[in-house]
C-alpha cells in the first residue's frame, strides 16, 4: 500500500500541493498549511464578515453599558448626552486612561475602551465612520492586515493619551484613525490619478478631525493623533495587496490580536455583571 499524503490547495495560487510544504513550489507563499489553518479560524471568527462583526460587538457592549446602571442613562440635556451610559459602566467594561490603567492597574483597558461609547450620537458617528472607511482597508490591505491595523491602532492611540495624561477615556475613533493612517500611506504610495485621489480624501478626513477635535470638549486628540500615525507606520511595514500578499506572520498576528481582544472582552463583560449582580 502507498503512503496517503495530505493535499491542499495553495491558498495563493490554487494549485494542488502537500499540506507539509515549507513553500508553495509554484507561487512560493510561505507556509501554506498555516494560510489554510488560518482560513479555517476565519470562518469561525468572522461569521457575519469583519465589519459587521465589529459593529455587532461594539453595539453589543453599547447596550451592556446601558444595562449596567440603567440610571446612568441620561434622556435630557445636550443631544450628546442622550443615552449616555454611567462612568461606572465603562470603568467595569473596560475605559482606559490613566485612572484604569495607572491606578486600577487594567491594562488590558488599552484594548477594550476601542468597543465602547459615551452615547447613542458617539457611536453612530463612529459606526457610520467605520462603515466607510473599513471596506477599503480590508479591501487594499486584506483580511489580517486590516485586522491588525484596527486593533493595534485602537491600543497605539490610547497609549499615547495614557502617556499624555489623559484620565478616562474610550471609543472607535483611534482604530478608525488608524484607518485613516493606513488610507494615507495607501495613497500616497501607490501614487497615479488613483492614487492620488485616496490621498486627498483621506486627508480631508484628517482636516475634518483637527477642526471637530479643537471645536467640541471632551474629544481625545491624543488618541486620534496616536492611531492616526501608528496607522501609517503599521501600513508601511505590513504593506498592501498591490505591493506584497499577506504573509503567514500576519496572519498569526491578526488571529492572536482576535483572541487576545476576544478574551479582554469577554473577561470585561463576565466580571462586570459578576460585580453588578452577585456581589
């Protein structure tokens, strides 16, 4: 009897090659077997599609934050107030700053404030923000790629407001800046009427956020200039469809960014209505 070798289509080039490959010998993607392990994960991870799944959870714990402490909910005052979830919601489900992070030693905050909001209006600007400029990073960049540029600029821009001194804070807004970062460096490298055209949109979102940040109080500027510029740093080092395919490191670095948050959240969410409800 022969031996049965495992066969798997490159999941590069489609072709038929051993599931033990170091390389694919006919479009010479790294590791193939682990492209295809990490496609099995996406299908797992990302039921509904990376955006929606985004927006589903940051809904999700929108409405947690409201259940919370129901009588943080605020019906009157400014329209931005209006169902605005209680401080002491957000602090159990994972606000960062330097009170949570320096004080109550949650580090972890770094990576769940990006999942939560201060009202109805804060996270449908950042929704409706997100639903733009999402696809075409995912698009450009692909799936992990834009994986990593959105939770690693939520972490990067909060840091940087940490180290600024910023006391509580949370919302999207520095994971879409870095969007905005890797839209940026997308258009400027690719260069041509296309190119060019990205360029200039992108950086009319910027101009758009320098003038909210300096017209309305309470805005983060220092996390939204934190995930502007790690954006454009992660874009360049990762690269894009155009320049390079995705390797078989960012792949596993997407998946542990998901895990990693996955666990966070969950964490955030279980201990938070432990401490409200059975203590």
């Amino acid at each position: 009897m022969t031996e049965k070798r495992n066969s798997i289509l490159c999941p590069n080039c489609r072709k038929l090659i051993s599931l033990d490959e170091t390389a694919c010998p006919y479009c010479g993607l790294v590791r193939p077997g682990l492209h295809q392990t990490a496609g099995k994960l996406q299908n797992i991870l990302f039921a509904f599609g990376p955006i929606k799944t985004i927006i589903y959870v940051n809904v999700v714990f929108f409405a947690l934050s409201l259940l919370l402490f129901p009588g943080g909910i605020h019906p009157g005052g400014s329209p931005f107030s209006f169902l605005s979830p209680s401080d002491q919601s957000l602090l159990l489900l994972g606000a960062t700053g330097t009170i949570p992070v320096i004080e109550y030693h949650r580090l972890w905050s770094l990576l769940s404030a990006s999942f939560l909001h201060g009202g109805i209006l804060h996270i449908v600007f950042n929704m409706m923000a997100f639903y733009q400029l999402g696809p075409f990073v995912l698009r450009e960049f692909g799936l992990h790629r834009f994986v990593n540029i959105y939770i690693l600029t939520g972490i990067a821009g909060f840091t940087v407001s940490v180290l600024a001194g910023v006391k509580f804070t949370i919302g999207a807004s520095a994971s879409i800046c870095g969007l905005i970062g890797a839209i940026i460096y997308f258009g400027k490298s690719r260069g041509g009427s296309y190119g060019e055209a990205i360029y200039k949109q992108a950086l009319g979102w910027v101009v758009g956020l320098v003038i909210f940040g300096f017209l309305f109080s309470g805005i983060n500027n220092w996390a939204h200039g934190g995930g502007l510029l790690s954006g454009l740093l992660l874009a360049y080092l990762l690269g894009y469809n155009d320049r390079k395919p995705e390797s078989a490191w960012s792949k596993i670095l997407a998946y542990a960014c998901v895990l990693i948050t996955a666990g966070a959240l969950i964490w955030a969410a279980g201990s938070s209505f432990y401490y409200r409800f059975m203590t």
